[in-house]
C-alpha cells in the first residue's frame, strides 16, 4: 500500500470523464487500498480515482466516527438510481485545499455499485446525512465535475478560491440547477433554526473534506 500524490484544481485531468472499470482486477485491488490509505492520511471522507490521477469510475468514502473503527464503503461503476429532495451542503474537497462553500445537493440518493470483490450493492443516504452528499461529491469527480459547480453563490465561491489562490468557477461549468435552489430557499424560510444550526456548524467545525 502508499499513499498517492492528490490532483490539484486547475489540473485538466479532473475534469475528464471516466472510464468504467472492466475487471475487478488485483490492479484495481490494489489501486483501491491505496486510494484508502490515501484518504485516510488526508483525513478526508471521500476520494475518487480522478483524484489520484487515474480516470476509472471508482470512489470510496469513510462517513464513521474518526475516533471510531474504520468504516470504507468501495463503489466501482456506481450508477445513481434515484435522488430526491434538495439541501444546503457545506464542501470542501480533497483537490482544493482549505477552500469550503456552500453548494446545493440532493437530501436523499440511492445508488448501485460494485464492491471491492465485484459485487453488486446497492446503497441507501437519506436526509441529507454526510453519507447522501459524499456520494453525490464522489460520483460527480467520475464525471469530471466538481462541488464548486453547484455552489449557491458564484461570488462567495470566488472569493474563497482566491483566498487560496486557487483558479475561480468556471462559468460555462456551474450547473442549472434552480428547483434545488427553490426548495432550499423554501426550506430555509420555513426551518430558520436549522440556517442558524448550520451556520453555527460552519464555524465551529473545520468540516471535512472529500
Ligand atoms: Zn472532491
């Protein structure tokens, strides 16, 4: 096992479509270990293999407590199948250091993948739990998209890329993506308890990366 070296925003390769994974090979095996053991050592959630520079339709994320026992979750040619509902998420990711914004997710997915032996799963997030928009922020790596193309707010998002002088959004990549934005608009005015819980999450917590 190692620990790979993670690509960088601005590095043209994240945004190329991947490549479905034919075989579950020892290649791929290995490639998956150290895909782990590199998000592990990043203390990210998430990683996908557009990250570490190989284009294949893989990610692995690790929702569990860190101060608990490890818990990966390996998708290979994952398909999302079913997504519903809309919520405010707080991102970062492992390609952009420091950089966090809010961006608009799905609360619920519903996604069919293979594991690590090759094996068809099918995997259930619900109500917007970390889980639901680390595979939403994964899958999106596969397809050559990142989480700053669904951000609420272009300027807000800028700013903070250029606080870490990283390049800003690209316009012709943000995502249309109005009726999420209407029913978390909707949802904020009727729950601003749970706008005043997240901003205080916000700034409390470093949040985690993927
Ligand atoms: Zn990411």
């Amino acid at each position: 096992m190692s620990i790979l070296k993670i690509i960088e925003y601005g590095t043209p390769s994240l945004r190329e479509k991947s490549k479905e994974v034919i075989k579950v090979s020892k290649k791929i095996k290995n490639l998956v270990s150290d895909m782990l053991e590199t998000m592990y050592h990043a203390n990210g959630v998430g990683l996908a293999a557009p990250q570490v520079g190989q284009n294949l339709r893989i990610f692995v994320v690790d929702v569990s407590d860190p101060k608990g026992p490890i818990d990966p979750i390996v998708f290979i040619n994952p398909k999302i199948i079913k997504k519903s509902g809309a919520i405010n998420s707080y991102e970062g990711c492992l390609s952009f250091p420091q950089a966090y914004t809010n961006v608009r997710r799905y609360k619920n997915v519903m996604v069919k993948a293979l594991d690590i032996n090759g094996r068809p799963f099918v995997k259930e997030a619900r109500d917007g739990i970390l889980l639901a928009r680390a595979i939403q922020h994964e899958f999106d790596h596969l397809d050559g998209k990142l989480f700053i193309d669904h951000c609420r707010n272009r300027f807000e998002a800028n700013n903070v890329l250029a606080k870490y002088n990283l390049p800003p959004v690209e316009e012709d990549r943000l995502i249309d993506e109005q009726f999420l934005e209407d029913e978390i608009v909707e949802y904020e005015k009727n729950h601003p308890e749970e706008v005043e819980k997240l901003k205080k999450e916000i700034e409390e917590s470093e949040n985690s990366k993927q």
